[in-house]
C-alpha cells in the first residue's frame, strides 16, 4: 500500500476517534460521569447513518439523526444516573451497551447481523484516485471535530462549565446551591452521546460497512485511554491522547511487519496499553495536559489585573 | 410583628429506631439571627438536612413562607431563597476560589445549555458584576488574596470562611449556617458575625448552629435550645441563660 494513504488514514482515525475522546471528556473529565458505554452510542450513530443511508437519506441528514438517536439514548441512560453513584452506574451503562451490540449481531433483519452490511460513503466521487476519496473524509471529519472541539470550548469555559465541574467535584453540594444536577447530567449525556453517535456514522461511511464486530468493549477502553492519557478536563488534551493513542496503534501494527516477534504484535498492543495506562495513572495522574481553569471574559480581566494587585498588597 | 419565614411543625426524623429529630416545632420570624445550640448529637444537623431538603423528615411539616417544602429537592428550597454553609465545607476543590464563589451566585443567565453558547455577551456582562461581589466579600474575610488558589489548597479556616461567603453568594433569603464560627481565629470569627448581623439589618436572616456560645448568644436575638431530638427550651439569650433546661441539655446539671 502507497505509505502515504496510510498516513492519510491515520489523519482520518485521529479525526473520527477524537470527537469520541472530546465527548468523553465532556462526560467523564469534566462532569464525572464515568460513561463505560461509549461504544453504545458510537455503534448507535454507526448504524442509524447505515440504515438511514440505505434508506436514500443524503449524508449530512444520516448524521445528523444519527446523532439525535444516540442522543435520546444518551437521555435514557442518565435516568438511572439519577439515581446511581459513579461506580454503579459505569456498571449499568457498560451491561447495557453490549445488550445492544447482541442485539445487532443476533438480529439479522436489522443490519445483516452478525455479517453486517454494507454501508455508501458519505460523498461518492465517481471515478476519483483513493488519494482524493480520503482528502475529502479527512474534510469532513475535520469539519465535525471543529464544532465538536467549538462546543465544547465554549460550554465549558462559562458559568454552565463551572457547573459541570462542580457536579464532579461534589453533586450535593452544587444541588445545595441551587444545580438541579439531573438535568446537567441528562444535558451532558445527551450531549457527549450525540457527538459519539456523529463519530460513529462518520467511521461506517469511511470503512464503507458496518458490523458487530466493530463495537467491541474495547472501543470505550481505547476512548478512555486517549482521555486519561490526554488530561482530562482538558479539550486539547482529549485530542492529544486521541492522537496518540492512534499513532501507538498504528505503530503496534508495523512493529509486526518490521520484527520478528513469537506472538502477533497487533495483540500486543493490548498489553502495551494496560502498561501505559498504569504508567499514566501512576506518575501522571492529572494527564499530559493539566486540567485548566475555567476562563471567561470577567475571571481573565481579574487574573490580569491580578499581579497588580498582589503586588501593592505585598 | 415580622413575618413567619419559616415554621416547623412537629417534624420528627429517625434512622431505624433512632429519633434524631423527633416532634421539633419552630417558628423562625423574618431578620436577625437566630441560634440553636445543643450538645452533640442532639439532632441540630439533622434539623438542618431536613429543611434543606437533604432528607425528608418522616412526619411533620416544614414551611417556608408557607409553602411547604417536605419533599421537595434542595436545588428547589435554594430556588425559594434557602441555602446554606455545610458543617465540614464541601468546597470544590479542584476549582478556584473564585470560581467556588461565582458557581453559586443566584440568577446565572450563563448557567444553561443553550444560554451559555449563544447569549455570551449577556452572561459575560453579568458576570463582571458577580465578579466584582465576590471580590468584595473575599476582601472581607481576608481571602482577596487567595482567589486563584484552588480551593483545595485554603487552610481548614479559610475553607470555613469560604463556605460562608460562597453561600452569601447566593443571596439567601434564609441563610443556614452549621458552625460558622468553628476553626476560625477568634477575631476573624467575631468579624464574620458582625458581617452577618450588617446583612441581618438588611434583611438577611440567619439561623445559625453553633458551640462558641459567647460569640453566638452576643448577636443572636432568639436561642432554640435542642435536646435529644427535642426543643427544650426557647427564648433571648439574656433569658436562655437562666433556664435549667439549657444547663441540663449542655452540661448535664440539675
């Protein structure tokens, strides 16, 4: 294969996985949900855009209801969010995402069950080179990483922002203060849900098939590694780790060409992750990029005025 | 006569067989600041959950201006005008000390969905002005200095300290502290108080637990006296001094 379509590849999954590391982050870096279905909502947004397509629908509308879909899912997952602390409610969404993926694979008439099905590319240029078919997705994933990265830069950097991270650091406490926490976490679910289901039509239009197999549990592991690797609460930081994390497993995968291994390397890419997410966590809890502060137009006029004032008080 | 703020009537609260609160009637009367003081254990934090909706008392009837606010979630009492300091404060602590402050100033048009990503240019202006309040009250209890410090960083007094004025923040109607002055230098603490009173002669009215009764019973207007899960007595700190009761629930004595 022509190396640089490779590289170009690469350009794409970096794209398509970093809208799944910034919903993340919304959820889990900057609200504290610990959403251990991501891979739910991005095999929702993966098979709407499939059946929605094959039903004559343009791509943008494939999306865009894609999105919706798994938004509503997103909703019906925080009704239990309600009720359930951190760590139960990681258990519920991760049981409920693979109930779904079964569902998929056991019913044929859905999307070819367990065979999949295949799936139109969202902008078909009839007789183009390979070159121009992947310059125009990396157009399109990088259109959709830009309002996704927008959105969340603005909503976390303002008074709702302050908010997500006050229900993280302590949900009764910002309750006492007058946060109906239900509907944040509904509001953010939805949210981070809807950017995933994106991420997920995005993906099956690019491979240009859907299947089961595609949305393993260790989708949500990897998003989650790109989060915590990253820095969590932290929008560049979500894009950094899914940057990394894909040009790690890229490398897993030559490695395998290039040594002589007793085992796949491809397989070893699992463990190597294992290995970097202890390493992460243990010396680097807080994530290659630090959590940064809130910053709205009145707090930055302060910190800029800040060192003159310490400065007459010192 | 002032008008009722807010009236309990009966409420009685119990883990398993424990009566925590049981059968309290009060009659809080809007301004001043009003104490509850009571040995350990004797129910006063529970009292406070309960009117903050924290937990629903079992039997009873809590009102707050007359409407009665048992069941009702905490972020709806603190949308009737209740808030409160948490006895140990439950701070923020990863976030600034300002923005602990300014995550709690009531009436935030930046605080929803949609309001924060398409009405920038109103919430910022607004938050200008909530900036330059919170300022001002951390210029009070000596924590200007502070404000980008995260919170987790404050000494036990400055979190105290910053407890209460990020519940001024929220421009309470009712204010409900748990030992405000606890942890705190006696000079700073007295200053608190004498805050808190300037705020009561605008209208603020307080209800306050604490163990410091000198500094309590030198500002408050009214002292509830409670005693296994029970009111024992009632009145002016000039008066509750001379009532057994109070020496009994505190001190054990005859």
């Amino acid at each position: 294969m022509d190396p640089s379509m490779y590289l170009l590849d690469l350009v794409v999954f970096i794209g398509i996985f970093g809208i799944m590391s910034l919903s993340l982050n919304l959820e889990f870096g900057f609200t504290g949900l610990a959403n251990f279905g991501k891979v739910v909502f991005f095999l929702i947004g993966a098979y709407s855009y499939a059946l929605l397509s094959q039903a004559g629908f343009p791509f943008y509308l494939c999306l865009i209801i894609g999105a919706l879909i798994a938004a509503v899912f997103g909703f019906l997952i925080s009704l239990p969010a309600l009720r359930l602390r951190t760590d139960y409610l990681a258990i519920v969404i991760l049981t409920s995402g693979e109930i779904i993926r079964l569902i998929v694979k056991t019913e044929d008439w859905i999307a070819g069950g367990d065979w999949g099905t295949s799936v139109a590319p969202a902008i078909a240029l009839p007789g183009a080179s390979a070159h121009a078919g992947i310059l125009v997705n990396i157009g399109l994933v990088y259109v959709c990483l830009f309002i996704c990265f927008t959105i969340s830069r603005l909503l976390t950097n303002s008074p709702y922002g302050r908010v997500m991270r006050a229900i993280r650091e302590d949900e009764v406490a910002a309750e006492a203060l007058g946060k109906d926490r239900a509907k944040y976490k509904a509001q953010i679910l939805m949210l981070g849900s809807a950017m995933a289901g994106l991420a997920g039509g995005l993906y099956v239009q690019y491979l240009h098939y859907v299947l089961p197999g595609m949305f393993l549990p260790i989708v949500t592991f990897t998003v989650w590694i790109m989060v915590l690797l990253g820095g969590p609460a932290n929008c560049w930081g979500a894009l950094l780790g899914a940057a990394l994390v894909e040009v790690f497993d890229r490398g897993a995968n030559l490695a395998k060409d290039l040594l002589t291994l007793p085992t796949d390397a491809s397989n070893l890419q699992y463990i190597l992750f294992g290995v970097l997410i202890l390493l992460v966590l243990l010396y680097r809890p807080q994530g290659l990029l630090k959590e940064s502060a809130v910053k709205t137009r009145a707090t930055e006029r302060v910190r800029s005025l800040g060192g003159a004032v310490r400065n007459k008080e010192d | 006569m002032a008008e009722t703020l807010l009236r309990v009537e009966n409420v009685c609260k119990h883990f398993g067989g424990i009566y925590a609160v049981d059968g309290v009637n009060m009659n809080i009367r809007e301004g001043g600041i009003w104490g509850l003081v009571g040995p350990n254990g004797s129910g006063k934090s529970t009292l406070f959950n309960t009117i903050l909706g924290l937990q629903h008392p079992n039997s009873g009837g809590i009102y707050f201006k007359g409407q009665r606010t048992n069941n009702m979630a905490p972020h709806q009492i603190y949308d009737l005008g209740v808030v409160n300091g948490f006895q140990i404060p439950r701070l923020f602590p990863s976030l600034t000390v300002l923005d602990n402050m300014l995550v709690a100033a009531r009436g935030q048009q930046g605080d929803g969905f949609f309001n924060s990503l398409f009405l920038r240019e109103k919430w910022q202006k607004q938050e200008e002005l909530l900036t330059d309040e919170a300022l001002d009250i951390l210029e009070l209890i000596e924590l200007r200095k502070h404000i980008f410090s995260t919170a987790g960083e404050l000494s036990g007094g400055q979190r105290k300290l910053l407890e209460i004025a990020r519940a001024l923040m929220a421009h309470p109607t009712l204010l409900l502290l748990d030992e405000p002055a606890a942890g705190i230098n006696p000079v700073l603490g007295k200053k608190v108080f004498q805050k808190l009173q300037d705020l009561s002669c605008s209208g603020m009215t307080f209800f306050i637990v604490e163990h410091r009764l000198e500094i309590l019973f030198e500002f408050a207007s009214w002292i509830y006296v409670m005693d296994k899960g029970k009111t024992v007595a009632e009145g002016n700190p000039e008066d509750i001094v001379k009532e057994a009761a109070f020496y009994q629930a505190y001190l054990g004595k005859e």
